[in-house]
C-alpha cells in the first residue's frame, strides 16, 4: 500500500443477495459502510472504479460484484472476464492506489471438482468452466497486485435473502408434488449468505489489526452434503417426510457448463487468523428457514 486510511469500508456489488449481507453485517457491528452498485462504481470502466476508490479513501473494500450467470459465461466468456477478472484487477490496482485492504469474493469453481478430500487453501486449481477461468483471473490479479493487502474468499453454493428463493421453491414444491427428484451425485458446502457476510466483517476487522495473512481463505459452511440430502433437510425442517425427496444424477438435468462433482472445501486458514470456520451447514440452515421467502440460491 502507498499509505494506510481509517476510512469506511466499501461494499462493490451493494444491491446483490451478498452485499446486502455484508452490509447489514457492517451496521449490526458499527462500521460505517459505503454501497456502490454498478451505477456507482463499474468495474469494467478504470475511470469510475479509480474515480471512486480515490475519491472515498475506503479502509477496507469487500468486492461483492461479479458475472454469477455460469451457463452464459460459456457463450460470453469476454463479458464475463471483465468483470470477474479484469474488473478485480481494477478494483486491486485501486486500492493499492489508495491504500485500501481488499476482500475479494471467490468461488470453487476454480478447483475442477473431481476431488475426494476437501479442497485446499492451496490447492492448484483447475477450472473447467468459463465461469471458474474467469473468476480464476481475478483471484490472480489480487493476489498479484496486493500480495500483503489483497485477500481471496472463496465461497460455494450460496443461499440467503433476496430474489428467488431455493429453500422457498422446495418448499413451493412440497405442496405441490407428491414426490421431487433431486442431484445426489454433487457434493457441496451449502452456505447461508449471512454467515459468510459475518465472516467477511470478521477477516478485515483481523486484517487492519494485523492478525490475518493476506491470501485465499475458504468461506464455506462446515460439513458437506449432495444437493438431495439438502432437500431432504429442507423437507425435514418443515415438518414433511424426507422420503419424498427421491435422489436422481446429473445426467437427468444436463446443463450448458460442467458441474463439479465434488466442492468440499477445507478451512484451516481461519484458525490461522484466530477466527473459527463457518459453522455446519445443518445449523445455518436451521436459523436461515423462517426468512425463506427472501431467499435465492446463486452459484458463488
């Protein structure tokens, strides 16, 4: 960094499910926050993301915007890249300028998702997605522009308020059908956007105090289980037989963009930073069903 600000943090993609979280995160613990959307700050543009970073002095900017359409990426692999990629690199150069911390939002899709044992920190990723490239090219420009200041959070499977809603749709669909076939072959983290919005908060509080190493840090729920046994909890929480929950194979909803088989991932720099993991998924989603009709689900 040039020099080191006290100012507000920065939240980049504020209208999205995760911005918001981060925001409300913020507020709950007394930070003062700025919300940019693109209007404000396009990180396609150099001029508005370097005229807004320089302008407001962040002390801490949680980049939150990104392309999450996956299938499309594969068609619009340029789009995506100048967001997910260029456009973090933008985001790194400015806050260097600054002298900002970034916290930049990641995905497992940059692993290639026939692993058997959860993912490393530092496992060599191997994305088979325009989407995982994309999103690989922007932890590579922050990491490269801001080797002390510029941390890698990467998330999966992501739920929380706002928009459509998966818990919701399973729910809408218990009473709808007799019985719902869903993917048992692809094994996963589901993640509560709130947890991940407090962790968040929680790395750049140790990140200006110095007690967090810069790198890639894995914000994902504890535990792992197939995109069915999720369904079946979801059944179980509300009170309707898990059994009607019926396991079925990716090949019956073939998509446009591989899905990973398999994106466990492992946490182990938390404790690093003195900050325990994400708790187990079963427990998040306990406390994040009586808000299911502001849910949605996004690949991260």
């Amino acid at each position: 960094m040039t020099e080191t600000v006290t100012g507000p943090w920065l939240v980049t993609g504020a209208r999205g499910m995760l911005g918001r979280g981060v925001l409300a995160a913020l507020a709950a613990d007394g930070v003062p926050a700025l919300a940019a959307g693109r209007d404000e700050l396009d990180l396609t543009d150099r001029a508005s993301v370097h005229g807004y970073v320089m302008t407001h002095r962040p002390a801490v900017v949680v980049n939150c915007a990104a392309w999450t359409a996956v299938d499309d990426a594969e068609s619009r692999e340029p789009e995506a890249l100048a967001v997910n990629g260029t456009g973090a690199g933008l985001l790194a150069q400015a806050c260097g300028a600054a002298g900002a911390l970034l916290l930049h939002v990641s995905t497992d899709y940059v692993f290639g998702g026939d692993g058997r044992l959860p993912y490393a920190e530092d496992a060599p990723p191997e994305p088979r997605t325009a989407y995982g490239r994309t999103k690989l090219a922007g932890e590579l420009a922050v990491r490269a522009t801001l080797p002390d200041t510029g941390y890698v959070v990467r998330t999966a499977w992501l739920y929380g308020a706002g928009g459509k809603n998966f818990v919701a749709t399973l729910l809408r669909l218990e009473r709808e059908r007799e019985t719902l076939d869903v993917v048992n072959d692809q094994w996963g983290q589901p993640t509560w956007a709130a947890d991940l919005a407090g962790h968040l908060v929680l790395l750049g509080r140790a990140a200006l105090a110095g007690t967090a190493p810069a790198g890639v840090y894995h914000g994902t729920s504890g535990g792992r289980t197939t995109w069915c046994a999720f369904a079946q909890e979801i059944f179980r929480l509300a009170g309707a037989d898990p059994a009607r929950v019926r396991p079925t194979t990716s090949a019956a909803y073939p998509t446009v963009a591989h899905r990973p088989a398999y994106s466990v991932l492992g946490h182990d720099r938390w404790r690093a930073a003195g900050i325990e993991p994400i708790r187990d998924w079963r427990t998040a989603l306990a406390a994040a069903l009586p808000s299911t009709t502001n849910m949605t689900h996004v690949p991260a």
